[in-house]
C-alpha cells in the first residue's frame, strides 16, 4: 500500500510559535513512518516550498495556533492548493478564533456564557462602568488569541487599565467577561456529519496561578488533569452536549475542543480550540488515551478525516 506523504505544519508566527514546534515534533515522533511520508514545513520561511510540493501532498496536518495559522488563512491557502487538512475549514476557523463572535453564535444557539462587554482601541477606559454593568472579579483577553496570553484576572478597580493595557498589546479589541469560579472542563469532540465527545477533562491549576494561564498551560507540574471528570452521569451528558452544540454553532469541522466552567449545576462556555494542543501530554491526547485512542491512532483518525471531509 502506498504511504501517504503528509505535509506536518508547525512554527508560524504568532506568539504561540513554541507551543507550535514543540507540538509537531511531538505529532512528527508519534505519526506512524509505514503509513506516511512526512515533510515539515514552517509558514514562517517555507510557504513557497509548500506552494512548490503541493501536487505530491496528500493531506496536511496544521500543527499552528493563533495567526495565522488557526485564523483560516493556512486553510484558505491549503483550499487553494487542494490538499485536504484536519479540522476546520476558512470559515470556522476565523469564527472560532474571534472570541466576541464566538460568543454571539454560542448566545444564539442557546448555550450559556459568562456576562461580557468589548472594548476597541481607542475607546474610553472606564472601569467603575465595566465593574458596576458585570461585577468583579474581571476576566480581561484580548478578542483574538489563545493559550491565555494577553489574559489578566481584575479583582479591583486598580488594577483595570493595566489589564486591559496588557490585552491591547495582542489586539485591537479586549473582551471583559465575569470571572466565574468553578470547575475547569474541557471537551474534545471528534468527527464530520457524525460527532463523538470524548472523555471529559477536569482541569486543576496549582494554587499559585489565579486561572489556567499559559505558564499553568506549559509548565511541567503545574496543572493537574483528570479525565474522566469527578462530575455526575447527568451534568456529563450536558457538557458532551454542549461541546456538540458549540461545535456545530462554530462551523467546526474535524474536531475541536471547548473550554467550560461548571460552577455548582451551571455551565459557562469559554471558548472553543479548533486546533488543540497536540503535544503528547496536552489535552486532547489525555481525552483521546481515556477513550481507548492511542496518540498514533489519534493522529490516525485526524488524517481520515481530513480526506474524507475533502472527498465530499
């Protein structure tokens, strides 16, 4: 049988660009050499190569976060060249990433989100309007981004415009969302027209970190993880199918992971990854290793779904 040659995306440009690398040289070591011939390619210098070997890649795996290369600008392009690649389309990538819309089309379909307001550069700073409209403590990102950078707890007045000063470094528009204290979850769900949702993962920072931040993210023993979650068979069920329904409310397509905050019976959504970690020991491979899916095997069933959403 002949081996598929997929191009493994990994690097880029954005501040995640570490994140990046360290994830395709994990999907690299683990991807099965029998199956696949694989060519690495980095967005940062090696778009004309990619552009170059297009017509003997038969699929691609997008290991990038943030932009551009969770955005829908690496997928529009890859359109171009009509090679298949895992997850989701132009579309529901530059959906996903955008926070604020994220927000609007998970209020639509009738899932649950946090009190939030917008701010745009330029804009006035006011913080006893923002604190007396959703209360404190504060939650303060910049609208585009991942990985938590840019992001800052606001307990106090004080302490406002230095947080928002820090999300404007990272975009244009900082979202303001009400800080809700519960339990961290997350939820990968896998699949085209038929959607699976994998074990749920109960996420614990260590006490010194005010939330799941990027050092919590990426810092060895810095977070523990269970998966399955301690949580009962009747609120599991609801976060599996809230995780389906942010998904489809998304225009995701492949996979996708949603964060989520129980607090008692409540359930806030957060946001929705279209390009999860992919690094051995990040989230969707914990959730896919609860399920039976071996990290090899993971990276397996992204690669069929790619070809078969393209074939369609």
């Amino acid at each position: 049988m002949r081996r598929l040659t997929v191009a493994l995306l990994s690097g880029g440009t954005s501040s995640e660009r570490k994140v990046s690398l360290k994830g395709g040289d994990q999907v690299y070591a683990a991807i099965d050499k029998k199956k696949y011939k694989i060519i690495r390619y980095d967005p940062k210098t090696d778009l004309a190569r990619l552009v170059n070997d297009a017509p003997q890649i038969d699929t691609a795996l997008i290991i990038l976060h943030g932009s551009p290369g969770e955005d829908g600008t690496i997928q529009g392009l890859l359109d171009l060249l009509n090679i298949p690649y895992q997850g989701s389309g132009v579309i529901g990538s530059a959906i996903a990433i955008n926070k604020l819309v994220s927000k609007q089309l998970y209020e639509k379909n009738g899932l649950p989100v946090p009190p939030y307001i917008v701010i745009k550069d330029g804009d006035p700073i006011n913080p006893d309007a923002c604190i007396n409209r959703i209360g404190v403590p504060l939650v303060v990102k910049p609208v585009m981004g991942g990985s938590s950078i840019g992001t800052s707890i606001v307990t106090s007045k004080d302490s406002f415009k230095n947080a928002v000063n820090s999300a404007f470094g990272h975009d244009d528009s900082v979202l303001i969302e009400t800080y809700i204290k519960g339990i961290e979850l997350t939820v990968s769900v896998l699949g085209n027209n038929k959607l699976e949702a994998l074990p749920i993962v109960e996420i614990y920072p260590d006490k010194k970190y005010d939330f799941f931040d990027f050092d919590a993210k990426y810092t060895a023993g810095a977070t523990k993880e269970v998966c399955p979650a301690r949580i009962d068979n009747a609120t599991t069920d609801k976060v599996k199918t809230y995780a389906k329904m942010a998904h489809c409310a998304l225009a995701c397509k492949g996979y996708s992971r949603t964060d989520m905050i129980l607090r008692n019976k409540e359930i806030f959504i957060l946001e929705t990854n279209t390009i999860p970690g992919m690094a051995t020991t990040s989230l969707l491979p914990l959730a896919a290793k609860a399920a039976g899916i071996s990290f090899s095997r993971l990276i397996d069933m992204l690669i069929d779904l790619s070809i078969e959403e393209h074939r369609k």
